[in-house]
C-alpha cells in the first residue's frame, strides 16, 4: 500500500530511541523526510545517520521556548517544506503520589505537557491544508497505570488538549491525532519491568493480561504511526488509537 509520504516532511521529536525512532525509521522507509531530536547532540546526530540523507538531526529539549520555531525552520531549511509533527517525549520519572516531588512535576510539566503544547501550537501556526499533528500519549490515558503517577496526571490531559485542537483544525484541513501504547518491547519498558524484584516474572505476568500474549514490537508502533501521519489517513482526525495487543477492553 501506497502511504503517500515520498518527499513529504515530519518532525519527529524524543526520536534517538524508543517509539519515537520507530516512528522515524517507518516514515523515511516510506519515502518521507524527518528532522529527528533529541537532548543530547551526539544521539540525535547519529539516530540520524543511522536512518540515512532523508533525515536529520537536532538536539532540542522539549521543555524550551524557541524549540518549535527553531525545529519547523530547520524542516523547511534542509527539506524545503514541513507537513507534520509527531510529538513524542520521554516518560516522566516513575513513583507512586509520595515518591513524586513538586520538582518532578514541574520538570515533567514543562517537558511533557507544555512542552508538547508549544509544539503543536507552531506547527498549526505553520501546516497547511493536508498537514497533522500527531501525540504519543499512553494507555494511561483511560486508565492509570501504578508507578506512574506523574504520567498518569499529564498524559490524559495531552489527550484533551489533542482533541480541542481537532476540532478547531479541522476547517482548516489539519488532522490532530493520537497513539496510545501499552506494553510495546522499548528501552523504557524494559527499564520499567526490571525495577520490579523479578523482571521476568513482570514481563510474564504483563504479557498474560493482553489478548495477543505479548509486547509489541518498535517495528508495529511505527507503522501504525507512519500510517496515521500519512495521506492513507486523510479522514482520520481526533482520535486516540490504542496501540496495546487489545488489552483496553472499552470501545
């Protein structure tokens, strides 16, 4: 199938690891261009090389001001054009509600939720008709998941967020979607199982309680998303799509 993404230009940010660089990896396999970020130069720079000329790399912090306009200028400086952001960022630090300081939560705030607020503010400031915005989000938000408290308080209002924000693109002709993942087989999911006393046990009782028995792959994420942010998907707005082997059992 056709996506319709050759030569067609995607900001992809938290993007040196994890579903973020799955989603980057998909879309320049399909003929798209991607400036990809992350925090540290080096990471970005070389998460880049790896995905080839069609992509570039920039080292930003989400949480900065001048992140959003510094990221679509250097879209339309080497690609010559921006057709869309997936705004992806790293997991806040897990804990439980007396774990989590004032800090964390400022910090995360900053990071994932303004942070991703500024960035799809520019981006409908600058996409035109055919253009998307698209979340990472998470599973948390229909139900929260324990140890993530902080996660559990700013993903669902992204969500929120990302539906108002469809509704008023919409008119105009720019798509707002979302992704939702459980348990998908990244460097951060793994991290999360072996904080527990037996890893394995973790991952097994964490594969049980999904109808497919398994994590995801990196690899599915990113075709999912590549999908969603793709001219395939041009009648597809304001959704949230789980992306977890049917482990949410609500419609």
């Amino acid at each position: 199938m056709d996506l319709g993404l050759k030569d067609r230009v995607y900001v992809v940010t938290g993007a040196t690891r994890g579903l973020g660089n799955a989603a980057a990896r998909e879309l320049v396999a399909d003929g798209a261009k991607v400036v990809v970020t992350g925090r540290e130069e080096k990471r970005a720079v070389d998460a880049a090389a790896e995905l080839g000329p069609n992509a570039v790399g920039v080292a930003v912090d989400n949480g900065d001001a001048e992140a959003p306009e510094r990221l679509v200028a250097t879209a339309r400086e080497h690609f010559g054009g921006f057709h869309g952001i997936l705004i992806s960022v790293g997991g806040p630090p897990p804990g439980f509600v007396a774990d989590n300081t004032d800090d964390q939560w400022r910090a995360a705030f900053e990071s994932v939720f303004l942070g991703a607020v500024r960035l799809a503010r520019t981006a409908a400031a600058e996409l035109e008709p055919g253009g998307v915005i698209g979340f990472v989000l998470s599973g948390s938000v229909h139900e929260p998941i324990p140890g993530l408290t902080i996660s559990n308080g700013l993903r669902p209002g992204l969500a929120g967020f990302a539906k108002s924000l469809a509704d008023e693109l919409g008119p105009r002709g720019i798509r707002v979607v979302g992704l939702l993942p459980a348990r998908i087989d990244t460097d951060r999911v793994r991290e999360l199982d072996a904080l527990s006393a037996d890893p394995e046990a973790t991952r097994a009782a964490g594969e049980s309680r999904i109808p497919l028995r398994r994590y995801g792959t990196p690899q599915e994420f990113g075709r999912t998303a590549a999908f969603l942010l793709s001219p395939a998907a041009s009648y597809l707005t304001g959704i949230m799509l789980p992306v977890d082997g049917g482990f949410r059992h609500g419609f």
